[in-house]
C-alpha cells in the first residue's frame, strides 16, 4: 500500500539570499529519519545552488537524488523538465520518502503549485506543505516590503504613481503562499529587527500563518515536513499579484555568469561586489573562487552590499581552478559591461 499513497513534496521558496541552500543543506544532515530528494531551480547558467547541496550528500540524501533544472521556471517547463524529473525521482531505488524543492530566489511559488495540477503527476505526488524565508534583516529595513501605509497615503495623493515594484511584488507571493514563514538571519537583525520583521510579515500575509526563527538553516524537520496542507488543493486561500497568466513575467530580472580568475585577495572581491551593489543595484552574487596557495575552494554569497564568504570544499582532482559568479539585478538595473569591468579589477588584483 505503501506504493500507492502520495509522495509528499515540500517547496521552499524565499527571496534572494534568504538561506534556502543553508536550510537544505541542514536538512539533508539531519533529515528526521525520512530519505530525501532535491530539485534545484536555478536562476542563472552556473549551478551553484545545486553544486553546494551535492557537496552535502549523505545516504539519506545521495548526489543523484540532488537534481539540478537550470533551464527556466520549473512553473514554466512543466512537460519538459519538472514531470521528467519527478517521475525520475519516484523511480529511484530506493524511493525517496520526501522531495524537497528549492525555487529561484525570483521565483513564484503560486504558478509551481498550479503545476502540480498536471495529471501526469497530480495522482502521485501532493505538496506537504510551502516554506518561506524571509531575510529578517533585510525586512525590518524595508527592502523587499513596501511601508503599506506610506503607499496608501501616496497614491491618495497622486493617483497616476505605480509604487508597486517587482521585487516587492514577489516578497509578497512568496508570504502569501506560506504555509510557514522560517524569519533567517535573526542574529543579524537584533531583536528590534526581529520584531519588526514580524510586524511587516503580519501585515503582508493573507491569514495567520506562523513564523519561526532560524539561525543557519537549523530547525527541526517536524516543525516543517509532515505538514499534509496538500497546497495543490488549497490555492484560493494563496492570493499572488501575479494570478492572471499573462503577468508572470520573468524578464523583470537578469543574471550574468562571470569567470574570474585566481584571486590572490578574496577582501579585494569582496570590496568590488559591494561597489557593485552600492553603484549598479545588485540585488544578488553567488558563486565560488579560488585563492592562490588554498586546496579549498571559496563560496561567495552577496545579497547586496552584505558579502560572505567560505571554504566549503576541496577542489576535486582533475577539476579546474575556475572561479565563477552569477550576477542578478533587475532588468533595467543590470549593465553587463560595467560589471565585468568592475570583476576585472579583481584579475588585475591578481597579477
């Protein structure tokens, strides 16, 4: 019988930089006696994401149940790519006891649920439950969350004013579609941050839905797997901007890959990925370097001006000394010539 029941799949979505690797990565080591798979959605041509979680693999967790879909929003290649690989997954031996679907931090979740409506896939799987992080630092500062109030009080003043951004529009989705909101980084925000992080999520969401604080993706798997919210079947209580079908645009952002060469001073890309943050809008850089005279490989995370940087992991023999950055900005913001002029000064840096 146990062949026949549903296999539960969690999706976590969040924006930017709000930890969904770090999450999973914890969850693989410490999976609550469940078998796992992961589905990376990828924002950009280098797979990152997917590169650190396979770092991670255990045998509750292996390098092949870690699958990598680099080609788009998985909402958006359903036939293609997403029902492929599910079906892949569920043929696995032995059969994973939970999916683990991290989105794009552009992504929006509403349209991945709708594809769980396929019919190829609706009878096999259901959505356990939809997590969302939100960067509590970043929220009590105001990125990402519109002040409801200020913007009410401007359009009052003048109609003609759009103060609706895309990014705010996707911070949004993503809290609407929750069914928990995991608040990361509240050692960073401080307590004032912390609480005003919380009043911003409340104001947002569409119903109560809880929120629970998490420092480096640790949390106990029983707090979010096993929620059976079967979302699939609960979207009218998930309101989005984006309900009409034309809307869901993903041109509103950009991301280059760029290689760069050994560094010789990571604080030197360091200094360059803030300037780029502060002068071009960066919204997000992740990716990897090398150091000259380190074994290790160095893992670059920037959500804006904020930068952090470790080694993660040997560079495996045989495996090129290659550094490589995913860059994202929003569409009208990103200038490809002068962010690779900027990541030039680091090979300069280097000589």
């Amino acid at each position: 019988m146990a062949d026949l029941a549903k296999l539960p799949v969690t999706v976590i979505t969040g924006f930017l930089g709000s930890g969904k690797t770090t999450l999973i990565s914890q969850l693989m080591q410490n999976p609550g006696g469940k078998r796992l798979a992961v589905v990376v959605n990828e924002f950009g041509d280098v797979g990152v994401d997917g590169d650190i979680l396979k770092s991670c693999a255990i045998p509750d967790c292996p390098a092949e149940n870690i699958v990598e879909l680099a080609n788009g929003c998985i909402c958006c290649t359903v036939a293609d790519d997403f029902i492929p690989t599910i079906e892949a997954l569920m043929k696995l031996d032995p059969r994973p006891d939970h999916i683990l679907i991290e989105t794009s931090g552009l992504a929006l979740p509403k349209p991945l649920l709708k594809a769980f409506d396929w019919p190829d896939i609706r009878s096999k799987i259901t959505v356990d439950g939809v997590i969302a992080l939100a960067d509590a630092e970043a929220v009590a500062a105001g990125r990402f969350a519109p002040d409801v109030a200020a913007v009410d009080a401007q359009r009052l003043a003048d109609e003609s004013i759009d103060h609706e951004t895309p990014l705010s529009e996707v911070f949004e989705d993503q809290i609407s579609c929750a069914d928990i909101i995991l608040l990361t980084k509240p050692d960073l925000a401080g307590p004032e941050g912390v609480a005003k992080a919380r009043e911003i999520i409340a104001a947002e969401a569409p119903r109560p839905i809880p929120v629970v604080e998490v420092a480096e993706g640790v949390v106990d798997p029983r707090v979010i797997l096993g929620l059976e919210a079967a979302a699939e079947d609960d979207m009218e209580a998930r309101p989005s901007h984006h309900d009409t079908p034309h809307v869901h645009d993903h041109d509103d952002f950009e991301s280059i890959a760029v290689e760069i060469p050994e560094l010789s001073d990571p604080a030197v890309l360091v200094r360059v990925i803030e300037g780029l943050a502060k002068e071009n809008n960066i919204l997000r850089v992740k990716g990897y370097a090398a150091v000259i005279g380190k074994p290790m490989r160095l893992l670059v995370q920037a959500v804006g001006a904020r930068v952090r940087h470790q080694y993660d992991r040997p560079w495996a023999v045989g495996e090129g000394r290659q550094g490589k950055l995913v860059v994202i900005a929003e569409h009208d913001d990103i200038d490809e010539a002068a962010i690779r002029t900027a990541l030039g000064i680091v090979a300069e840096a280097a000589e």
